[in-house]
C-alpha cells in the first residue's frame, strides 16, 4: 500500500466488519491509514453493547485489493499465504493477532515468517497447523449418504476447512454430484453439472435415505464391527487416530455417541 504509515498506537475502538476476507482486509486498511490498533476486531453479530467506541468497517473490494497486493509485496508470499489460512481457522481473536502480524511485518519485512517462537507469529503458525491437520483428517471421516442420486454429508469441524478439502473430494468424486455440509460453520460445498461452489447456508434439511442405501449403511456398519478384534480394541488408540470429536458424523461409530433407542 503506498504510503503506509509503519507505526501505529493502541485506541479504545472495537472495529466490526460483515465476517468476510475482504471485510477484514478493510480493517487492515482502516487501522494503518488511521495510524490505530483497536482493542478488537469482531464480526457484525458480534457486535457487544458497550460505552467503548465501535467503528462499523464497510466492505470496500478497492481498498480490500490494495492490502490484499501490499502483503507479498512489502512482507512476502508467505505471509499472504498465513494470513489467508489463519482467517479460516478457529483462533481466539485471529482478526486482532493477524493485524498486529501485519503491522509488524509491514516495518520489518518477510524475515518476521522465520521467526518461529515470536509471540506474534507462534500462535499463528499452531493456528495453521491446526487447520490444516483438521482437514487432512477430514479427507477420511467424511461420510457420505446417496440422497435421490445425489451424495450428501455434514460435517462439524472446528476450522472452517471446506476450502481446504474441496479439490480433494471433486478429484474423487469428479462424476458425482455432492454436497458437504458445514453445521459449525453454516456453508455448504455443492459440485454439480462439473462445477464446485461454497454457499453460506444457514441450515440444510437432508432428505430420507432410501431403503437401498439403509441397507448399505448396515452392511457397512456390519462389516466395521466384524473385522474388529475383541482382544485387541482400544479405545485410547481408536481415539487418537480418530478423535471422538468427529463421532456423530461417521456411521460406523454415530451410535457410541448416540446410542439407539431400543
């Protein structure tokens, strides 16, 4: 950003912006150009009723472009590529401690990244690190059902990782037509007709399998147990490798969460 000012003090204002990327980029652009870290950075429903003073940050693409092409310029690639994964993850207060990332790196350049223990950097790369672990687990626990010819899934991740698995399930399922839904994050990744897209979708009301598929889901439910060794379970280690966290949206072990009625 041209003529970005490098220092900036601390102001008791609490910006508040509509949750996207680019409406937290406006924030950036908000807080160097008017020379002030805020005491936070929260989403518009978010909002808290406070004597503190709010500054409503509107969604500018201009000006969200502008920092968007500053990062890689005046820090590097890398930070871009942080930035835009942290934004994702489910850090406490990640649009605060990305901004003071930004701050930073806007005085002292790319050689922040390498500093690994810093106080501002290490929370963001155990953010990263948390996300991108979630979503490669989440490549094998997404359990789909045949839904009127279409495969449909729900998932509850903490991290909001669907554009971080989307390529994965429509190199798979590149004949199919699915969708995955976000209950945590309230959106969906729908592929059809050849073309993958993310909806934020405040709710999805699935419709009944057939009898075919329940079928299916039994004989695969069967199978599941029938291989298992009784001498050898675990649960600490079935745990470990698949966190209990992920249960109620996996067939084979729903009902250790959610036991049936008898």
């Amino acid at each position: 950003m041209p003529g970005i000012k490098p220092l900036a003090v601390p102001a008791d204002v609490i910006y508040t912006y509509d949750g996207s990327f680019d409406g937290f980029l406006c924030c950036v652009f908000e807080s160097v150009y008017a020379g002030e870290v805020p005491v936070d950075i929260l989403r518009e429903e978010d909002s808290p009723l406070t004597l503190m003073e709010v500054c409503p940050v509107v969604t500018d693409l201009t000006k969200a472009e502008r920092v968007r092409a500053s990062i890689p310029l005046k820090i590097s690639a890398r930070a871009l590529e942080l930035v835009t994964t942290v934004f994702c993850s489910c850090l406490a207060q990640k649009e605060l401690r990305l901004l003071e990332f930004l701050l930073r790196g806007y005085r002292e350049g790319g050689k922040l990244c390498f500093r690994l223990g810093d106080a501002v950097m290490a929370p963001l790369l155990s953010a990263e690190k948390h996300l991108l672990g979630e979503a490669h687990l989440l490549k094998g626990f997404v359990r789909f059902a045949d839904v009127g010819g279409a495969l449909a899934a729900v998932i509850t991740p903490k991290n909001y990782i669907l554009p971080f698995i989307a390529r994965h399930f429509v190199l798979r399922y590149h004949n199919e037509q699915f969708m995955i839904f976000d209950k945590t994050n309230k959106a969906a990744l729908v592929y059809q007709n050849g073309k993958a897209e993310i909806l934020r979708i405040d709710h999805v009301t699935v419709p009944e399998i057939s009898e075919r598929e329940a079928r299916y889901q039994a004989l695969w439910k069967q199978f599941y147990n029938t291989i298992a060794i009784e001498g050898r379970e675990n649960p600490r280690c079935r745990m470990t490798h698949m966190p209990k966290r992920y249960w109620e949206n996996m067939l084979e072990v729903s009902d250790l969460v959610h036991p049936a009625a008898d």
